[in-house]
C-alpha cells in the first residue's frame, strides 16, 4: 500500500494514476469527496479529510510501505508562514505515530537555505524536520518553477494583454511539468531502494526565462507579440493583495522572486542526466492555449 498526501491536485493525482496503472494499491487522500470519486473509480482506496489533523493522517499512513507528502498550505491563510509550519509538524507526527518508513517529499529548489527565499524557507523548515525522524528514509524532491504557474498568468493576458511577474525577464531558471516530478515520485514510491536522506533535485529539459515562456505562449495562443514585464516587488505585492491573497502570501511571494533575481535559488550541483526532465515547455504550452482560449 502506497499513500498519496494531495490526491486531487498537480502532483497527487498524477502520482496516483501512475501507481494504479502499475498495478500498485493506492490510498488517495484529500478533502473532497465528489473530487476523489474519479481515483476510486480507477481503484483506489480513497480517504477524505483535513491533512491538518494529524490522527487523520496518522491513520491514512498506517500500514503504508511508502507515502508521499506535500505542504498543502492554503495561499489565503492569514499567515502563511505559520500555516507551513503547523502542517509541516503535523506531517512528521504522522509519519512518527505511523512507523512508515519511505517519504517521498516534495520539496524545493532554495530549501538548502533557511531564510531569505520567503515561500521556500517553509520548505527548508518542512526538510529539517523529516531529516530528524528516526529509521525513515526521505526522498526530498527539488523542482522550482512548475509549467503550471502559468494557469495563474492566463487572466493577466486576456484582460491586459501583457504577461508580467517580479522575476527578472531575462533570468533563466529550472522550469518542469508537475507530470515529470510525478513520474519520478512514483517511480521511487514503488522501488523504494534508498536509505537515509536523499536529496533529488528535478530541472525540467532546460532553464528558460521568463521572458521566453511568454513569448512561446504567446505564439501557441495567437498572440506572437505578448510581452513579458517585470514588476517591482511593491508592485507585485499589491497585485497579489488586490487579486485577493493576504499580505503575508504576498510579501513571501516577492521575497522568493527577488531570491531568483539575486541568485540565491539555484542547483546544487548542475544540470545532469539524472535531474533533466523531458516534458518541454513548447509542448505544454499548447495546454495553457486550450485553457486561455476556453476562458
């Protein structure tokens, strides 16, 4: 049995799919149940609930060879911060009560650092805690930049005609489809052939800017002129709290985007075989494009 944190969402769901077409028995958690019924269908065991609680989860690990798990945190929580934290320390409590013994975690670029990467720092609090669990081997998965991301920028582009965030234009960073991190979280979950703590970061095919995504969406959406703009961080930060997202969402966010800008998030180690994933941002573009023109 495999648990899966997330079940409904951008990795979860994938990562669920994928073990259940490998003949694996699967316990899918979330908080909905009509969003669930879909992977019962398919054959899993599903378990409604608040992945805040941690007799919830401590239940939905029992029994588990492997479980994956995600900082689920609400960007409209009052304080984000304390929210990832407290979710953070439920999970580990969790997985202590629990006895598993794998955790795939996903996880961050940046999370080596414990302070000035805003949205990340939760991460590398979240990492702290599960290298301290005993007799747990934790698989921490470091993606940065999702191709999803982009869904959020979908209204900008239709109601202002311009594409536009805090990141520099020009930056090219790791960029990857949720579809590869979830294929390599599945993979893992079944194998299970690590010990210890293992950091795996995952680059996407290539490092691309900010400046270029727009221009290839652009393209895909019948736009070949989008522009892309940076915002000063003030700029950005209000936006965010105009669109509805509290302040400190907002004020975490453009700590994280001014960290890429200054260098601070980055790999470890350098592009390898290992860490470049395949889906390119071309073909997941034409995804974005049937979404924009669906709005």
């Amino acid at each position: 049995m495999i648990t899966v944190m997330g079940a409904t969402g951008h990795t979860g769901k994938k990562i669920t799919e994928a073990l259940l077409r490998a003949g694996e028995k699967v316990r899918a958690l979330g908080r909905s149940e009509s969003k669930l019924a879909e992977l019962k269908s398919a054959g899993a065991e599903v378990f409604t609930g608040d992945a805040a609680d941690a007799a919830f989860l401590a239940k939905a690990f029992r029994g588990a060879d492997a479980v994956y798990t995600l900082l689920p945190t609400d960007r409209h929580s009052l304080d984000y911060r304390a929210e990832q934290d407290r979710q953070g320390e439920v999970i580990v409590k969790a997985i202590r009560e629990s006895g598993v013994r794998y955790v795939v975690a996903l996880s961050s670029l940046g999370a080596e650092l414990s302070e000035g990467t805003g949205l990340i720092a939760g991460l590398h609090a979240q990492e702290e805690r599960l290298k301290r669990l005993k007799d747990t081997n934790v698989l921490l998965l470091r993606p940065v930049s999702f191709f999803e991301n982009f869904y959020d920028a979908l209204g900008l582009i239709k109601h202002e005609g311009i594409n536009g965030d805090s990141v520099a234009p020009d930056l090219a960073v790791p960029m990857v489809a949720t579809r590869d991190i979830a294929d390599v979280a599945a993979k893992a979950l079944k194998a299970r052939d690590w010990k210890g703590i293992v950091v795996r970061e995952l680059l996407g095919p290539r490092d691309l800017s900010y400046a270029e995504a727009t221009r290839i969406l652009g393209e895909r959406i019948g736009k070949p002129d989008l522009k892309y703009i940076q915002f000063s961080y003030a700029d950005e930060a209000n936006a965010l709290v105009q669109a509805g997202l509290p302040e400190s969402f907002a004020g975490l966010y453009v700590e994280m985007t001014r960290a890429f800008n200054e260098g601070k998030v980055k790999p470890r180690e350098g592009r390898t075989l290992e860490n470049t994933t395949p889906t390119r941002f071309e073909d997941f573009a034409g995804e974005l494009a049937r979404a924009y023109q669906a709005a």
